[in-house]
C-alpha cells in the first residue's frame, strides 16, 4: 500500500508543522507528550483521506452495517497499531529516526484507553480491528468514559485503585461530532393518548429527564486496505435549551439535576468482570448508549431508504452480553411510537435485526434489575417488555401446556425482576457462546429450556485475537522471523497459514533461532520487571506467567498454592535438582471484591519471602506486575514460556489470553476449560499440559452439593502444610488472621457457600504434577523449543478473523466492502 503523506520528507514536514502549530516550538525544544500529539495528528491525517474514502464507498455500495453494541472496547493504544494497519510503521520509524525521536518512546506517551474490564472489552476491541481488516461495514457503539479502568498502584503488597484519566492530554484520534447528537430520556411517566386523525392509541413521554448524547469518533484502520471504520463512543451533556426552559418555569432544582445527570453518567467504566452489581447508574449507561445508538442507526437508514420495514436488510444489532440488551426494547419504541408501525410490524422487524453473544455462566453475572427501579427509570421500554412478556408466556404455555413451572423458569419478568438474558433470547434470532464447551454448556445447563424451545437460534462462535496487535506489534522479532519462514507476510491477514512453520519442528536451526527470539523477549520483559518492580529476575528460568483479571474461578490462588508448595519442596530438599522458574502474575480485582484483593496480597507476601530467601540461591521467583493492561500484555506474552490457563472446568466461557500465549510460543498449562480444549485439539496433547476435573466432574460435584476438601486436607501432609501456611504467619509476619478468610473459604462451607468451590485442593496434585511435567519438559531443551514452536504454528484457528468470518456467514451476513482510492503513483 502506497500513501504519500507517510513518504519520509513529507511526513517529517508534517510533524514539524503540528509541532510548530499545535504548541509555538520546534521538535527539538518539544516534550515527548507533544512529540506524541504531533506525530498522531500526522498520522490522523493520512487515516482520514481512507476514512472519507471508506465513507464514499459505503455511499455507493450500500452494504448491509453491524452495529457492535458493547459497554466495553479495550482498545489499547492506538498510534502503533494504526501505523501497522497503515503500513507505514517501518517508514515512520525511519522518518523519525532521522529526527532524533524514538518512536518506541513516542508510543510509550500514549494513555491505554482501557474503556473495558477484561476478556469482553479486549474480544470487541479485536473484533473492530477484524471487520475494518475483512472489508466490512462496522460500527463499534459505546460510551466514552471519563474515567476508563482504574490505574493499580501495590503499596504494601495490596491493590490500591487510582483513577485513569485517559483524556487529559486530548485524544488525537477521535472527532467530536456534535451534529450527530440525540437527545436520551429518562423517567416521568407516560401519557396514553387517542390520535383520531390516525385512529391510534399514542404514547407520551412527559415529566422526564434528558441528556444530550454526543458521539465522538474514532477511526478503525483495517490492515492494508484502505478500510476505515468507525467505533463511536457516546459522551453525555445537559440539554441547555431545555434547561433554560426550566429556568423560565423557575425550575431551577430540575435543570441542575439535568446537569448532573449528564456529568455523572459516563464518569466512569464500573470495574467489575463477570459479576453484576444492579447499580442504578449502570442501567442508565446502559440505556444511554443504547438509545443514542439505535435513534442513530436508523436515522442513518432513513437517509438513503424509505421504507422502514426492510431495515433488517441493512441493519444488524450485534449485544455484546445481556448489557445492551434495552436496545430490543429500544428499537421496538422507536418502531411503535416513532415510525407507528403496528406491533407484530414492528417484532418482526426487530427480531430480525438483534443477535446476543453469551460470555459467563457464572451465576453472580446474570443481569436481573428490579422491576421498580427499571420501570421508573424506563417507564415506556418496560411497559414494551411487558408485552413481548405477556406474549412470550403465551407461547410457552402454548408449547408446555399445564407446565407452570416452564413459565416460571423461562419469563422475563418474574419475582420482581427482569431478566435480561432471557429478554435477549426471546428477542434475539441468534444466540451464540463463544467456545464450542461454552456453547454446550448453554444448550444443555444454563440456557436448556431456551435451547429445547428454540433450538435454531443457538450456535457457537469460538473467539479469536488479532495478530496484528499480538504478533506484528507486540512481537516484531518473530513476526520478521515468520514472515522469513514462510517467505511471505500473508499470514498477517491469513493466519491459517502459520501451519507453514510446522515444517521446522525438527530443525535444529530454525529450533534455535526461535528461542533465541524468545530469549530476547524474556530480556525485554526482565527489564521492564526491574524497572517497575525492582526485582531481579533471570531470563534463563521458566517464564510462568497468569496474567488475567483477578478472580476465584480463575484459581490465582491455586497458582499461588503451589508456588508456596515448591518453595516448601526446595527448602525441605536442598539438594534436589530444580529447575529455575520465575512466576509472573498480573491481575486486576474489582474495587470491591474483598477476597480477590486478599489473593493479591497473598502473592506478594510469598514474593517478599521467596525473593528474599537468600538461601535458595535464586531458583524461584515470583514478581506481581503492576497495573496490567494491554500495552504491557503484548511484553507479557511475547516473553512467556508457560502460559496459566487453569480456570475451574465449565467457569472460564472461553478466554483469549490463552490464545495470544500460544500465538507467541507458549504452550498451554491448563484446564479442559473453554477455548482450551479447541487450543489442544489443534496442537496436540503432547504440547499441552493438561490437568484437572473436567467439566462435567465440576458440574456433577456441584450438582451433589460440592465435595469434602477436608479430607483431602488430612490425608495429604504437602496440602496441609501449605493450607496451614496460610494461618501460622510464614507469609504475614507472624500474623495469623490475615490470610484466615482463604484458609476458611478452602476447608469450610460458609453462608451460601460451599468450601473449596472452585476445587483448589480437588485440583492440586493433578496441577503439581502437571507443573513437574512442564519442569522436565523444559530441560530437554530442543523438545521445549519444538512444542513452542508447533504452538505458534497451530494457532491458525484463533485468529479473530476467523471468528469474524463466521459472525458473517452465519449471523451477519454482511456485504464485503472494496474502497477505491487513487493509487495512480503505486
Ligand atoms: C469471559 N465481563 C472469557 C471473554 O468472550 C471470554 C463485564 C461487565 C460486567 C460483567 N461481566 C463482564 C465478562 O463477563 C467477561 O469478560 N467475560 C469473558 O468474555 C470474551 O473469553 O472467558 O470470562
């Protein structure tokens, strides 16, 4: 691809003038925060000549849009990945070498957006980058927070949460288009009128409050195709005509309100992952970025169509979980009371328009707001989800006749509560999980009834990540020495072809170079680690490493177990031969998830004993990254020899991080838990290392009331050490309260909660050895290099562009997109 602006000249030029005009001063006497500016607008620029072009050709083909309803996009930073998508990262490190300035530094100035928590956020964030890159129409719809992920600071060994103030120094990406703004309502009642001009019943909403949502637009650069895409997130303001008309009325207390309402309404991303807090704020996020959306989607659609009846033609509502999940209710008031189309209209419409992903099935996930607090803050989309409600029950009835129970199990409203996920089955033609155990999981535990009444609308879409971040940027070394491999670079755009590489698995040379790339990855890491953390470590030990957002299903705490069950092993045995290993954990807890935090604490306290015990001559270490995100992840992974995927079988729906693991050379130690067992299948149980109850096991267990932890906890002396260990102090200073609610939640039943549930000690010999396997595994040092190898070899299927492809195919059904630009001067 050929774009003048990055030619080196012109674009030096570029920077120099933005210098100059952005802040009267000259690249040399500029901050590398204004040297970042600079070089963004430069780049802007060029991405706007392809994003008008991408517009105009939109213009013209008309293709059919999918709008990516998400309360999350983690994107990360930007300016790296956009010059990758551009294909000018080589020529404008060169321009800016010339200048003096290291691009590397510039790219370090940039905030991480982290407008999203973890697993979901990043999946939608890929998937932007896979539709621009695929050719096709795409809107990512959201909010823009003020205030994404929260900065975590360790002071003492515990998380300590600072705000992220993202936009502080501006975002050069991003347009305010004021325009675009719709107005969003909130609460009052509804006014049930007689029109007899058109022999209808009218709906009015009176007495309410109102934002000003106003989008702001960044660009989503597709890989080498000139595609830009748009993922628009929704800022709020007060109505100030509205508000002056309140002053008229001498309502002033309303109009403040109307001004808090819109400042405190996108304030703040709530930072919790796999668990719903039924948090009133979150519901009117919810809706706000929902109606603003849908109200603009269709407009859009009215702009070039005319009748309404075939917008499921053009228009598609994908719900990233049940959180937009308001935009069936939405849509169908806009259709009803806007466009006055009749009801079986206006379902039928819409039915055909919105599809829901599932994520979790975990239990404490589940949206179900109370009925009271959602009808008065959405009087009219509740009366409307009464009705698909009422009808919805007839049904059923009509399906399960005398079978209450199936209507008690299945409604939307019932005890007081809506329950999203069913309003998004019921509503959506498509229902998918998003690895293939997930998507069994739904059909045949969680979602059984759902999928025995309407079994059409199921089917799975196993995740994928994006090797234009994970590989190409976060990985440059091996993304070269790929490309070298396989004698072309079309795998950044057809990942299926690594399987090329599995030609080298038995050649030395090829062998060597690869962990030699590793090796210097692990360097890399080594500094960051010391920089940051202060510690030590050795690129020559075992890179273990979890990093993942913090959670009990997750295990860290069987990690961390097992780390002080080695420790334990060492000093018992001196003599014994062991292995080096460096245990790398990075994890988030939610602000208010009292336990996970513990588990933080946890493993900095063995950190602070093992790192310091002088006498175990450096064979382990254990280092607790600060503040993961995605901009040191793509260090992480890129520097990782084993990657921890050892969730409680059936909890983990599928994770990604396990796939960008293995796409840098990781081979999986890990559960049969979601995107695993596909991850196994395609690399082979030898260059896996698999441990653990399956999920059926889990299932079974929980369905017969849990298991008893106690007697594993007697009857194995290593287990109990560690369990006691937890209590008597070696890892709190002689206090032996600190660690007292870990050591209760693993041997005793409490309140609702059964001991060990997520079978920490059940899985913990099976983990222990599995780790001893990894152990001898890594000493044979050419069979090491060979798994990691077939790894990044066999990752071919977990390529976000696969699972887009298939959204397309089966649910979508998008209209491929070619934007024509001039290239007369290639
Ligand atoms: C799964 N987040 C991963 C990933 O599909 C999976 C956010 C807000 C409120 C409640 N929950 C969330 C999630 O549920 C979430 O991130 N789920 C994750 O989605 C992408 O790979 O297994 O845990």
């Amino acid at each position: 691809m050929y774009n003048p602006r990055f030619e080196k000249k012109a674009f030096k030029k570029e920077v120099e003038h933005n210098v100059k005009t952005l802040y009267r001063k000259t690249v040399d006497e500029a901050t590398p925060q204004q040297l970042f500016q600079a070089v963004s607008f430069a780049v802007k620029e060029a991405i706007i000549d392809d994003w008008i072009a991408t517009q105009n050709q939109f213009k013209k083909d008309d293709p059919k849009t999918v709008y990516y309803m998400s309360m999350e996009f983690l994107m990360g930073r930007a300016l790296g990945n956009n010059l990758i998508n551009m294909t000018a990262y080589r020529e404008v490190k060169e321009a800016l070498d010339e200048m003096g300035i290291d691009l590397n530094a510039i790219e370090d100035q940039e905030p991480d957006p982290a407008l999203g928590n973890g697993g979901l956020g990043r999946l939608a964030a890929c998937f932007l980058d896979s539709l621009a890159t695929l050719g096709y129409a795409a809107y990512g719809c959201g909010i823009r927070y003020r205030y994404g992920m929260f900065k975590q600071k360790i002071e003492n060994g515990y998380q300590v949460e600072t705000p992220d103030n993202w936009l502080k120094d501006g975002n050069p990406f991003e347009l305010r288009r004021e325009e675009y703004a719709k107005e969003v309502r909130f609460g009052g009642n509804i006014r049930v009128e007689y029109d007899d001009a058109t022999n209808r019943t009218k709906f009015v909403q009176e007495n309410y409050e109102s934002v000003l949502a106003i989008p702001y637009d960044m660009p989503i650069v597709g890989y080498g195709n000139h595609h830009v895409n748009t993922l628009r997130i929704w800022d709020a303001q007060a109505i100030t005509d509205f508000q002056l008309e309140s002053f008229d009325r001498g309502d002033y207390h309303k109009a403040v309100e109307q001004e808090n309402l819109a400042k405190t309404i996108v304030e703040v991303l709530y930072p919790n992952d796999n668990h719903y807090a039924g948090k009133e704020l979150r519901l009117k996020q919810q809706y706000f970025f929902v109606s603003a959306s849908i109200q603009a989607a269709v407009a859009k659609y009215k702009r070039t169509h005319d009748d309404i009846h075939k917008l499921p033609e053009k228009v598609l509502f994908q719900m990233n979980d049940t959180h937009p999940t308001v935009a069936v209710a939405e849509l169908m008031r806009i259709l009803l009371d806007e466009e006055g189309l009749g009801w079986n209209e206006a379902w039928d419409i819409t039915t055909k328009c919105c599809a829901y992903t599932n994520h979790t099935i975990m239990a404490e996930a589940l949206e179900k707001w109370p009925i009271d607090l959602f009808s008065k803050l959405l009087p009219r989309v509740y009366q409307i989800i009464q009705e698909i409600d009422r009808r919805f029950i007839i049904q059923v009835r009509e399906m399960y006749p005398g079978n209450e129970e199936k209507v008690k199990k299945m409604a939307i409203l019932y005890n007081g509560q809506v329950r999203m996920a069913h309003l998004a089955i019921v509503a959506g033609f498509s229902v998918n999980g998003v690895a293939r155990l997930h998507t069994e999981i739904l059909k045949h535990q969680e979602l059984k009834d759902f999928y025995e009444m309407m079994p059409e609308k199921f089917n799975n879409k196993t995740n994928g990540i994006t090797q234009r971040r994970f590989l190409m940027h976060g990985n440059p070394l091996l993304a070269d020495w790929v490309t070298e491999k396989l004698g072309t670079k079309d795998w950044i755009t057809d990942l299926s072809l690594m399987s090329g590489l599995k030609e080298y698995a038995d050649d030395s040379k090829a062998l060597a170079e690869f962990m030699d790339i590793k090796y210097k990855n692990k360097e890399r890491l080594a500094d960051y680690i010391l920089k940051h953390n202060g510690i030590e470590v050795d690129p020559r030990s075992i890179f273990d490493v979890q990093v993942k957002r913090l959670h009990e299903y997750k295990r860290q705490l069987l990690n961390i177990l097992h780390v002080m069950y080695l420790y334990n092993q060492i000093k018992e045995h001196p003599e014994m031969s062991f292995y080096p290993r460096t245990f790398i954990f990075g994890a988030k807890a939610s602000a208010g998830y009292i336990r996970a935090k513990e588990i933080i604490k946890l493993i900095n306290s063995v950190a602070d004993v093992v790192n310091n015990d002088r006498s175990i001559n450096g064979k382990l270490k254990v280092v607790f990254i600060e503040d993961y995100r995605v901009s040191n992840a793509e260090i992480i992974f890129a520097a990782a020899d084993v990657s921890e995927q050892i969730s409680t079988a059936s909890k983990e729906a599928s994770g990604t991080g396990n796939m960008k693991f293995m796409l840098n050379g990781a081979p999986t130690l890990g559960t049969m838990d979601g995107a695993n067992v596909e991850i196994v299948e395609e690399v082979g149980a030898d260059n896996a290392f698999i441990f653990g109850l399956s999920s059926e096991e889990v299932i079974n267990y929980e369905n017969y009331g849990g298991y008893h932890p106690q007697d594993i906890y007697h009857n194995d002396p290593d287990i109990k050490k560690v369990v006691d260990q937890l209590v008597d102090g070696t890892y709190s200073h002689g206090d032996t309260e600190m660690y007292r609610d870990l050591y209760n939640s693993l041997l005793m039943n409490q309140g609702g909660s059964k001991a060990d549930m997520y079978f920490i000690l059940k899985d913990f010999r099976s983990y222990a050895e599995a780790q001893k396997k990894v152990e001898e595994a890594y000493k044979d040092k050419e069979g090491w290099a060979r798994k990691a190898l077939l790894n990044t070899a066999c990752c071919g299927k977990f390529t976000s562009d696969r699972t887009i492809q298939e959204y397309v195919d089966d649910i979508w059904h998008l209209d491929k997109i070619q934007v024509e630009v001039d290239e007369t001067e290639e």
